[in-house]
C-alpha cells in the first residue's frame, strides 16, 4: 500500500462515517456495529500512514494485517474486532 492509497481509503471511510452520524446512541444495533468495525478500519489505516511516515516496515505490516482483518472478518466476526482491538489498545478506538 502506498501513502496515496491509504489516503483514498481514509477519505472514504471517513465519508461513510459523516453518512452515519456521529451519535451512536441513536443508531440501530446493526449500525452500531458497522460503525464500531469503520472506526476501528480507519484507526488501522491512520497507523499504516504513520508508519510510512516513520519507515517503519513492521509496524507498517501489523497495521494493515489488522485492516485487512477487520475489512474481511470485522462485521462477521465481532470476537476478531475484539481481538484486534485488545492488540492495539484503547487509545485509538475511542
């Protein structure tokens, strides 16, 4: 992935989150959970651009292993999107 990708990828997550609103309390279960797995994408993809930034090719491999986890698995599976979310730590999902 380049930082272009990552960019575009951001940028429409990030249009799919203003479509949905930012009030979760007022969403139906179903679209809580979209919006959860599309925050947690996002946070995946911000750590796969500072990773870039910084050439850090490990991290750079953990961050988009966990977006291409989440992509594939996160509404299926919400044990997965736990577990990736207990491997990066609540700082960037809330």
């Amino acid at each position: 992935m380049t930082g272009e990708d990552v960019e575009k990828l951001i940028n429409a997550i990030s249009a799919e989150l203003e479509q949905l609103g930012d009030e979760p309390e007022k969403m139906s279960r179903r679209e809580r959970k979209h919006w959860a797995v599309l925050r947690a994408r996002k946070g995946a993809l911000e750590r796969v651009q500072e990773a870039i930034a910084e050439g850090d090719f490990s991290k750079q491999t953990r961050a988009s292993l966990d977006y291409g986890l989440l992509t594939e698995y996160g509404e299926r599976n919400f044990l997965l999107f736990n577990f990736v979310k207990s491997q990066v730590g609540w700082r960037l999902w809330w």
